[in-house]
C-alpha cells in the first residue's frame, strides 16, 4: 500500500492543479492529453497488482490461523480453555472459516467438536453449506449416531441426496429400524432412493433378523413403483427372507419366474435355498438347483457342495454326504478342514472309525493342521469303538498340542469314559475343570448325570442336578430324564413326579420316554390307575408311547382285573403298528376265559377285525 501511494503523490507533484476549473482540467487530463492519460493508466496498472497481493497477504495468513487451528484442536488436552488467549483478535464465528477448518481438519469429529464449541462461544449459526458439508463429512465416516445427534441439535435439515447416503449409513451400520424412519422422510419430500439403497436396506433387516421390516420396507419399494423391476440383489433378499420364514418353496417359485424373465441372480441366492431344501430334507429340489446352477453358468463351486454336505450331514445322511465328498475331490476341488472334520465326525457317529481315520491322515498329508474340533471328532470315534487305549493316546497328543484344556474337549472325554463306566475318572475331569480356568457347560453337567444313572447313582446325580441349577445354567429336559428313569426302577415315584413338575415350572417339555418311563414305573409299583391316566395324557398329546410301556400297561391291567381298559390299550397299539408279545398274548387270553369265553373270543375278533 506504501508503494502504491508514494506513486500517486510523485504524479501530483509532477502535476498541479492549475487553473479555475478542476473539472474541466481533469476532463482535459482524461481525454485529451496523451501523457496524461498514460500516466493514469500505470496508476491502475500499479494499483490492481498491489490490491491483489493484499488480498493474498490476508487469504495466507487467516488460513495460517485455520491449519494453527486445526493442529491445536488434534493434539492440546482441553483446548477450549485457551484457544482464545492464543487469537485474542480473532473473529472464529466467520462463516468462511469454520467452511476452511473443515476442508483443512482430517478428522471430521475434531471439527464436530470445534462446531460444538464454537456454538457454545459465540452463539454461532452456522449457514447451510457448513452444515451440509459436516453432515456429509460423518456420514462418509460411517458415524450414523453423531450425524444424527447433529441433525437433532440443530433441526438442519440435509438435501435429499445427503438425506440418502445418511440412509445407506444407518443399514450399514445395521440401524434399521432408524432406516426405515428416514424412507418416509424421502417419500414425504418426493425423493425416491436408488434400487441400490432399498436392497441395502432389504438385506440389512435380514441381517439382524427383522423379517417383519424387511417385508414392510418391500412393500413401500412396490408401492413406490421401483419395486416392479427387482434386480439381483431384491430376488436374493426375498429369497432369503422366505427361507428364514420356512417358506422355501415360495423361494424357490419367484426364482424359477425371476429365471424365466432372464434375471438370474448369485451364487448365494443358490446356496441359501440349497440349505434350506437340505433342512427340509428336499434332495430332489437340492438337484434341481445344482442343475439350474450348472445351466446359468452359476457353477456349484466348493461352498455349494459344502452347503450340501452339512444339510446331508445335519440329517444323518452320512454316507451319501461322504460320497458327494469323494465327488468333490474327485472333481479336482480341494475340500479344506472344516469339511474333512464334518466328515471325520459323520464317519465316527455311524461308525465307520477305518475310513474316518484315513481321511485323519489325507488331511495332515496335503498339510491341514487338525484343530481341536477335528481331534474330537475322532476322538468320539474311538470311545464309540471301545478302542480306549487309542482314545487316551489321542487325547494326551490333544493336551500337547494345547487342544485338550478346553471345555468341548472335557465334554467328549468324560461323555466316552462315562460311557464304558468310568464314572469315577469322568468326576476327577469333572472336578479338574475350574480348577485350570475350564468352563464347565450344560452338557458336562448332563455327561456326567447319564453316566451317573446308568450305574445306578441317583445320589451323585441329584446332587450334580442341584449343582447345575445353583450355578445359574438352564437345564434342558436331558438333565432330568436319565435321573427320572432311574427313579422309576427304583420305585421312588413320587420323587420322580416331583421332578416332573420341576421341569414344567422350568418351561421344560418333558421327552416322549420321560412318561413311558413313569407309566413303566407305576404299574410296576401297582400304581396302575395313575398309569392309565398317563396314558391317557399322551394319547390326548398326540404322543406316541413306546412298545414296551403299551406291554407294560396291559399285563398289569389285566393283573388286575381291568380287562376292558386292557382290550382298549391293545386296540391302540394295534393301531400304533405294534404287535403283542406271545407271553402277553396267553395271559390276557386266560384271563378273558375265566370270565366269560364266549366274551374273549367276540371281543378279540373285533379288535384284530379294526386293525
């Protein structure tokens, strides 16, 4: 500026004022002397440059302040307090510089932070631009819950397409039912979100398990006329959404139509719907879907078959999930460790210990490392083969490798040790648990409580029942019914029927041989009036009791005396399918005759003439 004045007063000494009329000489100077007008045009020429070069000076130095700024409010603790102090003549409430913090500031939630601040300092009200870009700026950061506390405590109100990727923020972050707020916010404003945003929000929901506002948010996706050309990804959260529900086949109607329109959707929509049929034991329909994968050039890749494998396995089709193994090898896929243990252990459960430990060796040949899973597999394995010596090597190779010091690990050794009546080491494992920092689970506990039953220790096993529930764990009805049925050999009915009911006051169904074994128990203790109302419970039920309780329930009818109960509860079993022991058969015969032959013979000819 020094310059530029130091130039104008040189050009007016040079120049005086002369004459009466100013005006006239300034309009002389302007049009008609050449020099003159020479002499105004450098003034301009110098002016513009040095008007510029202030405006820089000052440009420069507030964004020196703005990165000053920004470095402070990223590395001093409590800042608040002495900002001012450091820019005493600072305006920070300027629009243009909170616009400047924020394209200078890396990490929106300091510049949130200085917005919070600057709000509480100067009463600031910041302008729409400024807002949007912070909005934009912890959307982009993933931070739905701070966008949208922002929107809250300054009632801003986003344009659409913010509004939009704020919406794909929330299913992001799986927020859905916040998600589905911010649709109607778009519909009232007449802003259609993409196809794009409403599948992230379809899969969302299905991701936290909200089948209900999956199926609300696809409604409005019709209703606003986007929904009536779906894509990929629309057909495969219906899909998905219709085998969460059970309704597989409705899944698989709109992707055969979907197919015939040409649209053919992932390889996942195929995988989902693959499981699904292999839950509901539809192998037909597992094909079919193999086949279409095959003719839409979704080829089954190794998941599919994985996903067929453990559906087969889950219903225990072993064998013919260990032969579409074989086929998968045989097809050049390499199946990796969780397929070879769900084999390992498929081939254990029937069995088939050869062929299971080949497939041990096949894996730790082609450089797959057991895990703790698959050592249990065979583990399993060994004890159901009575092969204990083998087991107890295994299991110390398991403590070597750091496997055996794990509860999944406790489980299947006490559960093989209590199966060949080593109930006393199985406690001693039992009682080593927590002493090594091993959660002891529900099934420990109901291990430990069959093995206890099958030798006929009903003292030990009502006191790991009383330990189970002070621990807090929730029993299941197994931790009951081995002490049940050992109470019924016993004779203790009435202790029996009290756990009973300590299993409906648990919310507990008791199993189908839960009651055959109190039926059994009390027409063996003469209790046959209280048997037949059993009975009679599981009849009304729909159970189906088993052959030896109907045997039971006849002879000791017919022992006393009820002959017609007897005729009824044998015409149920012929109807069950059940045939009737010769033994049995004489005695109800013999005693029909003492009373009235002509009576057995009529009354027998017509319960074997209905059945």
């Amino acid at each position: 500026m020094a310059k530029a004045s130091s130039f104008i007063i040189n050009f007016l000494r040079l120049n005086p004022r002369t004459g009466p009329n100013p005006n006239t000489q300034i309009r002389n100077l302007t049009i008609e002397s050449k020099e003159t007008s020479f002499i105004v045009k450098e003034i301009v020429k110098n002016q513009k440059p040095c008007e510029e070069q202030l405006n820089d000076s000052v440009r420069q130095s507030n964004l020196d302040i703005v990165k000053q700024v920004c470095k402070i409010t990223r590395t001093v603790p409590r800042w608040e307090e002495t900002l001012v102090s450091h820019f005493p003549s600072f305006n920070f409430s300027e629009p243009w510089f909170f616009r400047e913090l924020l394209r200078q500031q890396d990490n929106v939630f300091f510049s949130l932070r200085f917005f919070h601040w600057l709000r509480s300092e100067y009463e600031f009200s910041p302008d729409f631009d400024s807002c949007n870009m912070l909005f934009d700026n912890l959307v982009e950061a993933k931070a739905s819950k701070a966008a949208r506390n922002f929107l809250q405590q300054t009632g801003f109100e986003p344009k659409p397409g913010s509004l939009e990727r704020y919406l794909r923020c929330l299913c992001e972050n799986e927020s859905v039912e916040e998600a589905v707020d911010v649709f109607s916010i778009l519909s009232e404003i007449g802003h259609c979100p993409s196809i794009e945003t409403w599948n992230l929000a379809l899969l969302a929901c299905l991701k936290v398990g909200r089948n209900d506002l999956m199926w609300k948010l696809y409604q409005d996706m019709v209703e606003s006329g986007i929904g009536v050309n779906i894509d990929v990804g629309t057909l495969g959260c219906l899909v998905q959404a219709f085998c969460i529900d059970g309704k597989a086949l409705k899944g698989y109607k709109i992707l055969q139509q979907n197919l015939a329109d040409g649209l053919v959707p992932d390889t996942v929509t195929f995988h989902k719907l693959i499981a699904a049929f292999c839950k509901m034991k539809d192998y037909g329909r597992v094909s079919q879907l193999l086949h279409t994968m095959i003719a839409t050039d979704r080829a089954p890749n190794i998941y599919t078959y994985q996903e067929v494998i453990n559906g087969l396995c889950k219903n225990r089709k072993w064998l013919e999930g260990f032969r579409i193994f074989n086929d998968l090898k045989d097809r050049g896929h390499s199946p990796d460790r969780v397929m070879y243990t769900t084999i390992i252990h498929g081939l254990c459960k029937i069995g088939e210990l050869r062929e299971a430990r080949k497939l041990w060796f096949e894996m730790i040949n082609k450089g797959m490392v057991p895990n703790e899973y698959t050592y249990n597999a065979l583990l399993y394995g060994l004890y159901k083969s009575h092969n204990l010596k083998e087991a107890e090597r295994l299991y110390k190779e398991m403590l070597e490798k750091g496997y055996g010091e794990m509860t999944v690990s406790y489980n299947t050794v006490i559960a093989g040790l209590c199966s060949h009546g080593k109930t006393d080491e199985a406690y001693c494992l039992f009682e080593e648990m927590p002493r090594k920092g091993v959660v002891r689970d529900l099934i420990t506990f109901n291990n430990l409580i069959r093995g206890f039953c099958v030798e006929g220790k009903l003292v030990e096993s009502l006191n790991l029942l009383h330990e189970l529930l002070a621990q807090g764990l929730q029993p299941s009805a197994s931790s009951y019914t081995p002490i049940i049925k050992c109470l019924c050999q016993a004779g203790r009915i009435e202790e029996a029927e009290s756990l009973l009911n300590d299993m409906h006051s648990q919310g507990l169904e008791p199993k189908d041989c839960t009651r055959n074994h109190l039926i059994f128990g009390l027409c063996k203790q003469g209790h046959v009036a209280e048997g037949m109302e059993r009975f009679k419970e599981m009849l009304e039920n729909q159970l189906k009791p088993q052959k030896k309780t109907f045997e039971k329930l006849i002879q000791s009818l017919s022992e006393s005396d009820r002959l017609d109960d007897s005729l009824l509860v044998l015409d149920f079993m012929f109807r069950l399918g059940y045939a009737l022991k010769t033994s049995i058969c004489h005695s109800i015969v013999t005693k029909f005759c003492r009373r009235n032959t002509h009576l057995v013979e009529s009354c027998l000819s017509e319960v074997l003439e209905t059945n």
